[in-house]
C-alpha cells in the first residue's frame, strides 16, 4: 500500500492498521471533474482511506453542501468561494491550483453580432451563471471599460441552458468558462469579445471544512498531494484527460481536446497577493450589492498546508 508522506508517518507511529481505519473523505465534485482527473491519473489506486464523492451541477450548490457541513473538501473558483464565505460558511481554502489557458474564461457573442468592443455591451443582455466565475468576469470587465452591471441586463441561467439563449438571440453576450467557451466558439463559430486571462486570477480553490481540518487532517493532506500530482499528470498528457472528460461530459473530444493543450494546471502558494486578490472580489461584490455585507476573506485560507506541497508558484493577480 503506497502512503503519502502524512498518512506514512501515522502508520510508523500507531501502525498501518490506523492509516487504515481513517474516517472517509467527502469530496464535493463538480460534475465529475476531480474524480474524473484522479481517476484517469492513476491517484485513486492505493488510497488508505475511503473518498466518497458527492456530485453537483454548478459551484452554487457546491458551496452549500461546504456551508452545510454535508461534504468536508470540494472545487470553488474565486467568486463562488467569495459568495460561499458571505453566506457564513466556516471553510478555509487549503489547495490554490492556477489554471493558464487561451480561453479559460471569455464574454461571447454570436458571430454576426454587431457587439465588437465591451463598451458595446451597453443596454444590452448578458446570459450567466448568478455568483459564478463567469458572472465576475461581467463585472470586471464592465468596470475595466466605465460601465457597470446598471448599464446591463444579466439573465442568470446555469450553463446548459445558457447556450441556447445565446443562439436562439435571446441573450447578446454570454460570459463562461471552458469548456464551453471552446464548445461554442468551435460549434456556433462564436466570437471571443473578451478573455478572462488578464481581467481575472483563474483560481481554482480547494476549500475544506473548519471540521475536516480538525478531525481529517491527514486525509487532506494526502487528497491535495494528489490533486496536484494528477493536475501535473494532466499537462503532460492532455490527450488521456481530454478522452476521460469526453466520456463524462457528452461533449466531442475534440473539445476537451483542444481545452487540454491549451490549458496548464499548476498549484500556487497561498500568500499575501492571493489573499488580497480575492478581497478586491468580495469587496466588488459587495459594491455592486450581491453580498449584504463586507466580508474579511483572510480567514478563508490556511496557510499551513501550503508545507504539504511542492512544487509551489507565485502566482498574482
């Protein structure tokens, strides 16, 4: 049985039979995504505890589960984490991984769309997720050009639906994430207006319970060693991890394909520029009064389990 470095020590010390009989790990999976990433890597061999996963459609209802206690570790970008930790939830992030892409996050619009810079968005509407990372990178971008969202109409939608509006003319703008910036782009020749690689940090934070941390520290400790392993794993072979989501999603392969080589996955340090990266989003967010309240996002890390892992970047906003 292969041990992490935590989990090997409690086996020297109180013997394998303990490692063994650690409580089992909920883990909050967005649409399959870490379980089918562990899986295709080869890091769900060997464990020496139960993962149990528990599946959800989008970040909003993820981040409940986490303020409810029903999972103990799961997958937030930086706006439903900000809206995770409005709500009350007493989580802290123990796992950054950066994700450096072409396109992983973009406002579309449909190719024959009049709409050529982001000042056009004016009066009219853009189709999002409420609180996702798409809805944020809304925000930024009206702001980065005077405008805010009084100057728009946003029509929230989760992202299967929000296609169709997209393509039916209901909605003029659409701000997502990959990989349907790559599905539309590719299958409705849809345009780019503006990517989110210069406008956002394209975080993704692992967020554990208060709980968890106390009573399953070792467990986290191994499950971030292999997040980042398998992360590690996947930018080195982009064509197995784009045919693993494939079967998952429905989507073609050549879409997850394509989402893959363009898309480097690496852990980052939980520092200082981190922290107060993802304040200037609450604080955004409460500006524009989506959060009741200012929140102080500094007790929503835990730099600790930064120790656990290396190799580590810095990577700022």
């Amino acid at each position: 049985m292969r041990l992490s470095l935590p989990l090997l020590l409690i086996a020297l010390v109180f013997g394998t039979a303990h490692a063994d009989d650690l409580q089992p790990l909920r883990v909050a999976n967005q649409k399959s995504t870490l379980k089918a990433l562990l899986e295709v890597s080869g890091e769900l061999k060997d464990v020496p505890y139960a993962i149990q996963f528990s599946e959800f459609p989008a970040a909003a209802p993820l981040g409940e589960a986490l303020n409810a206690g029903a999972v103990d570790i799961g997958a937030l970008g930086d706006a439903p984490y900000v809206f995770a930790l409005g709500a009350g939830a007493s989580l802290k992030v123990v796992s950054i991984i950066h994700a450096q892409g072409r396109n992983t996050t973009a406002i579309l619009v449909p190719k024959n769309s009049p709409i050529r810079e982001v000042s056009d968005l004016k009066g009219k509407r853009i189709v999002t997720t409420r609180g996702s990372i798409g809805h944020y990178l809304a925000i930024k971008a009206l702001r980065n050009v005077g405008l805010s969202t009084r100057d728009v109409e946003f029509v929230f939608l989760l992202p299967s639906e929000s296609r169709l509006v997209l393509d039916n003319g209901t909605a003029d703008a659409w701000s997502t994430w990959d990989p349907f910036t790559t599905v539309v782009t590719a299958q409705s020749q849809a345009r780019v207006l503006v990517s989110g690689s210069h406008l956002l940090s394209n975080h993704l934070y692992l967020a554990a319970t208060q709980q968890a941390i106390a009573d399953k520290r070792p467990q986290l400790d191994d499950f971030v060693a292999r997040i980042d392993r398998a992360f590690r794993w996947s930018n080195e072979h982009p064509a197995e991890y784009a045919a693993a989501q494939a079967r998952i999603t429905g989507l073609p392969l050549a879409v997850h394909l394509e989402v893959a080589k363009a898309t480097q996955m690496q852990p980052v340090l939980i520092d200082d520029a981190v922290v107060s990266g993802l304040q200037a989003t609450a604080d955004i967010y409460r500006e524009e009064g989506l959060l009741t309240r200012r929140i102080d996002v500094s007790q929503g890390f835990d730099k600790r389990f930064n120790t656990q892992r290396a190799p580590l970047t810095q990577v700022s906003r």
